[in-house]
C-alpha cells in the first residue's frame, strides 16, 4: 500500500483529546447513552477502591498507576460494599442490558461512582471512560461529573495499524503507541513486521531474514518521486522473539489482540535480498529497498517457497497464540517475474491456471491451507480477491469499499479501511504547513463521517463487516 504516516504526530492527536475536554460530556469513542446528572464525584487520597473479587485487582493497579502520574496519590482498597466515596469495580448488575465483549455501565454519584460489566474488557474500557471524565481540581483532587453511561463495541474488531517495516520503531514506542490505543478502547493491534523496506521479526531458522533484511542503508528524501533522492541516513533494526512475546503480553494486558503481517507474496524484496533462491529470477540482484512504491520481485511460488513461508509462518504464529488471524498481505503483486518464468508457465498449465492472478490465488490459497492446519485464518488486502478468494479468508478493503462490498456479498468476513476515510497519512490542511504525507485530503471531520457498513449490503450481508481500521504508523 502506498501510504506515509507519521505515527508521532498520531500520538500526539489522541494524547492531545484527555485534555481538551469542556464542560460537555466528551467520551471517546461515543458511547450508546449518556445521562448527565447534577454533581459530581470528587477523587481524594481519602477515596477507596472497592474490588469484589481478587481478579478486578488489576484495574486498581491501574486506576492508582494513572493517580499517581496525575495527582501523586493512589487509593487504598476496600471490600466493604457499604461504603461512601468509594470507586467499584462489578459484576453485580441490577436489570442489567446486555454485556458483549467490551460493554459496561460506568454510573456517577455524588457519594459512590460504580465500572459495571460481567467481562474485564467492559471493566477496562468502563476505566478508560472514567479518566477520560476525570477534570483536576485547584486543590489537586479529581472531579468526575455525575453521569451514567452505557456502551459496548458496534464491531468486534476496533483496529488500528503500525507499519515498522518502512520506518523502524523500538519496542518502548510500540509501547506507547499501545498504552494510547487502550485509552480509547481500540481492541486489535495491526503489526505490519514484513515488506520491501525491511524484515523485522527474528525468525530462528533464518537468521539472514534480520542479518541482511533488517538493513537498508538510507531511505527516499522528502516526498515520494520516481526520481531517487537518498537521504543517506541507514535504517536497521527488528524485534527480537523475546520483544515480540514482551508486546503481546503488554497488549494483551491492555485487552488488545496483536495479528502480524508477513507480507507475501509480493512486497518481499527485503525477505529475497536475504534469501534470493525464492524468487523467479536466479541471478537477480535482489535489495533491500530505499524507497517506496510497488516493486516486480516477488515470490515463486516452487515447493521450496512454500516451505520456507511455512517455517516462517510456523514460528511467527507460535508468537502470537492469540490473535486468530495471521494478515499475509496479498496487496499489489506485479505479476512480471511470474510472467517471465518458465516455473510459473509451467505451473499455470499443471494446475489449470488460466492467468497470472489465479497464480496468486493458487498462492494464497496454499498459504490459507497452512495457516488453517495450525487453528489460524488469513487476513489480506483485498487484492487478494482477484483470481478466486481463499475459502475461510477475511477481507481488508483498502482501495475503497467495493472488495469489502464484493466479499461481504460472498459471505466473508471484512474489515473496512478505505484509503478515502482512514488514511491517516494524508493532507488534513494546507500542504504548506502540513507535515510529510503521501497527498489526498481526509480531514477530521471526513475520519468521523465514516459508517463501515455500505448502503450496498443487505441485513444479512451487513454482518460480514466485523469493524474497521484506520491505517496508521509510518508506512510508505
């Protein structure tokens, strides 16, 4: 995908939202029902924390954490159900609504302020609403309006994506871009680890795929040209097993799930500069690339391909035992080395292929088989439409809605990501005083207006679209 974004700039978007609330009840994102109501709620070092089970003990921990940073004072806990100017945390629910996944009811009195929810995931996004209410008092106390509130997610996936394959991000910035995904309830975490700009999960049994393929030796200057402008800054580093199981498990903490992306099987010049016998082309020059676009090397799809993504895919999904999905990209494949290739022609006549997209196809379709065999499914752009969709696929409509549309039609899951809607490597202003983007126009206001279900899609089709994903981290 061509896309450039600047995920520091992100952070400092949602960071700047927990201080830009007013008198008006401002939770993001928007919950089902808001019912404001007259006083409010004050946290003091005399406020007590009531747990009613040893399990609601880690959103004390975390409430205290964010006391602490804020007011420099934490709350002592107590198990008295009695008590005033306490904050609980429940299971107890007088006619309750239903609790899917995420929901809760955050209630707001005077004298006791009540998470409500029958799963920790309601209970944790219940804390997020509440610190997003949280205002300081000139004394250093807290005040939160008196309020009740009920919400859970309309989709099961609240996504966003960060792109470390282009643009290298350390582990303590995976953090922190994490830590500001939970403060709004984003529950999927997109790891793009793989394409042509570098490789950046340790894989054991080909230590060449970080040797060589986490390198680059400078990167493109400025906006993207077809004329290369070095910026002669070299860009090297991945994350090793270790640091991806230390991510997940923040993530997971956090009640967010991590899916990798291992690019295949185009955008794979960094993976074929460190293995070259798994391209088309023998004695091709493959590199690490320093700029951006869509490039011809790709995959050949030969037994030996296969049996190297294989080894790849079966260490990366041991990483991430989790996440039920595996994104394998399928985006912009250039179909010239498999047109070129003797192996492929010859491929298409054994196997019936009547073109090179079913050649792609025939790849994914492989590669589904696999990741199907170890309790996974795929997700892909949706490029990977073309040529026959893979059975048990999801969907992840870029270019506009229409393959989403297309997929939901043939009953496949989807998951919304129109580069019109949520791009967050675009112009929002003046290009003049716009940071580095890769051009377009989504303001705001247009991010906001999108509904991930199309008007296209029937009742029962609607379904298919299970939620939505700005792209967002540096990716080019």
């Amino acid at each position: 995908m061509k896309t450039t974004l600047f995920a520091a700039a992100f952070c400092l978007l949602l960071a700047s939202f927990s201080f830009a609330q007013t008198d008006e009840i401002n939770i993001i994102p928007r919950p089902k029902s808001i019912t404001p109501f007259q006083g409010e709620f004050v946290v003091s070092n005399k406020t007590k924390l009531l747990l009613e089970s040893n399990g609601d003990k880690k959103f004390a921990i975390l409430l205290n954490a964010y006391l602490k940073n804020n007011v420099g004072f934490t709350l002592s806990t107590t198990n008295n159900f009695r008590c005033q100017d306490c904050i609980a945390f429940t299971e107890r629910i007088i006619d309750p609504p239903p609790f899917p996944e995420g929901g809760y009811r955050l209630s707001v009195r005077q004298s006791k302020l009540v998470v409500q929810s029958t799963n920790d995931a309601g209970k944790f996004n219940g804390l997020q609403s509440l610190i997003q209410l949280m205002t300081k008092e000139p004394k250093g106390n807290l005040k939160v309006r008196s309020v009740s509130i009920y919400d859970y997610p309309r989709f099961p996936y609240r996504g966003m994506h960060l792109d470390v394959s282009r643009h290298f991000m350390p582990v303590e910035f995976v953090k922190k871009y994490i830590d500001l995904m939970s403060q709004y309830k984003f529950n999927t975490f997109h790891w793009h680890l793989t394409d042509d700009q570098g490789w950046r999960i340790e894989v054991k049994k080909y230590p060449r795929l970080t040797e060589i393929g986490s390198k680059r030796t400078e990167s493109h200057l400025g906006p993207y040209t077809t004329t290369f402008k070095g910026d002669g800054v070299p860009v090297e580093g991945f994350y090793t097993q270790d640091q991806i199981r230390d991510v997940v498990a923040y993530a997971k903490a956090r009640y967010i799930t991590v899916i990798p992306e291992i690019e295949l099987p185009g955008h794979s010049s960094a993976a074929l500069a460190a293995y070259p016998q798994f391209g088309c082309k023998a004695g091709y020059d493959y590199k690490v690339k320093m700029t951006w676009g869509i490039f011809t090397e790709v995959f050949c799809p030969t037994d030996e391909t296969f049996k190297f993504l294989e080894d790849v895919l079966d260490e990366t999904i041991k990483l991430f035992p989790d996440s039920p999905y595996i994104h394998i990209g399928g985006d912009e494949v250039l179909k010239t080395m498999w047109k070129e290739s003797p192996f492929v022609q010859e491929l298409k006549k054994k196997e019936g292929l009547k073109d090179e997209h079913e050649v792609q196809s025939y790849f994914v379709r492989r590669i589904e088989k696999f990741i199907n065999s170890k309790g996974k499914k795929i997700i892909g752009w949706d490029e990977i439409l073309e040529g026959g969709l893979a059975p048990n696929a999801t969907v992840m409509s870029w270019r506009g809605t229409k393959g989403g549309i297309e997929a939901a039609k043939a009953k496949h899951d989807v998951i919304m990501t129109p580069t019109d809607y949520s791009y967050f490597d675009y112009n929002q202003g003046d290009p003049a005083t716009e940071p580095l983007n890769i051009g377009g126009y989504v303001t705001l206001e247009k991010v906001y207006s999108f509904d991930p279900v199309p008007k296209e899609l029937s009742p029962a089709e609607a379904k298919y679209i299970i939620g939505a994903k700005p792209i967002s981290g540096p990716s080019i």
